[in-house]
C-alpha cells in the first residue's frame, strides 16, 4: 500500500490532537485519537393512534355465559377435591337452594361468584379453609352469628369454613335470603359479566 494512501486534509481539530515530531528531514505527524462524541440518534417517538372504542360487554345472565361458568365452577369444585371441594359443593347448593334465580358468574380468573340483581357472594378454597366472602355483609344483621372474617371492614364480611366445621344450614341459608333480598331492595353495583 502506498504511503499516500495514509494522507487526508487535516481539519483545525485534528491539528489540536496532533503531535509532530523533527526527524531529520522527515516530519511525521501522529494523531492522537479524537474523543469520541455520542451518536445522536433521534429518540423515537411513539405515534399516537386513536383510541379504539372498547368492545361491548357481555351480560352473565347470557344462557351460554352462566353454562360457562357453572361448568368453570364444577371443574373447580373437582379439582380442589377432598374437605374443601365438598365443602364449596355444599354452599353452592344451599346458595342454589335459596334462590333459584341465582345467577353463576366465574370473575378474578378463578373465583365463583353468585349474583343475583348484583353481586352478593364468592368463594375461595384456601389451604386450610372455605371462605364465603359476602360483598354487603357489614350490613346484613348476622342473626346466626356465622361471620368470623373481615369483622372490621366497612363493606364485606367473610365466613372461614376449616375442615371440621359444621355448616349451620339454617343460619347461612337465612344469611343469603338475607343478601338477596339486600341486593334486591338497594341499589348495588350490577355485574358486567363473566370473565375468565
């Protein structure tokens, strides 16, 4: 490769980085390397688009959506098995017993809802327990004395069922006619339907 090949213009900035140094006849120049500046590359920026106007939901009281989700609930049921899944089998059939209008809704991917004009009650298998939450319980009387959770909230009380519990049928069948007739007679948040 020829010398030649090596020789550029220098700018103003590349004679401040360079050193000369006398040899002899011969002058030869060494760069010193230039800092290197940053690469601006314009930031990208998010396009906005327009906002999509969200689909319609669906009602739970749909034939095909309550089928889902009582076949989502007794899929449930089955899977947790033993104390527990007799247990959550239990109350469904007293909620089913009380009122037959009740409406099954599968919410929270995972949790069985009954509603009826309105949410009123879910349930969860725990590790050690059932829990029957009620969505207005702080205003329902209790006669029964059966809730044992949540006493402190201002909206839901719960019931923990343990696996030696005995289910007073009496008392919690009075406590949901209790619930649905709260649901009702107020004016509660409706449902928006099934998820999961």
């Amino acid at each position: 490769m020829s010398g030649s090949a090596f020789y550029r213009e220098a700018s103003a900035q590349d004679l401040s980085n360079a050193t000369q140094l006398n040899s002899g006849a011969n002058t030869v120049t060494v760069k010193k390397a230039a800092p290197k500046k940053a690469t601006s590359k314009p930031a990208k920026v998010a396009k906005k688009t327009p906002a999509k106007a969200a689909a319609p939901r669906t009602v739970a009281s749909k034939p095909a959506e309550a089928a889902s989700a009582s076949q989502r609930i007794d899929d449930m049921i089955e899977k947790v098995g033993g104390w527990r899944g007799e247990r959550l089998a239990e109350i469904r059939k007293l909620i089913h017993d009380v009122d037959p209008q009740v409406v099954e809704e599968w919410k929270w991917m995972g949790t069985p809802v009954w509603s009826h004009q309105g949410m009123y009650a879910l349930a969860n298998a725990h590790k050690d327990k059932v829990k029957l939450t009620f969505f207005h319980g702080a205003k329902l009387a209790d006669k029964g004395k059966l809730f044992n959770a949540g006493l402190d909230g201002g909206k839901w009380r719960a019931i923990d069922f343990r696996e030696s519990d005995k289910i007073d049928k009496a008392a919690l069948k009075a406590l949901l006619r209790e619930a649905v007739a709260y649901n009702t007679t107020h004016s509660v948040p409706k449902s928006r339907g099934s998820r999961g």
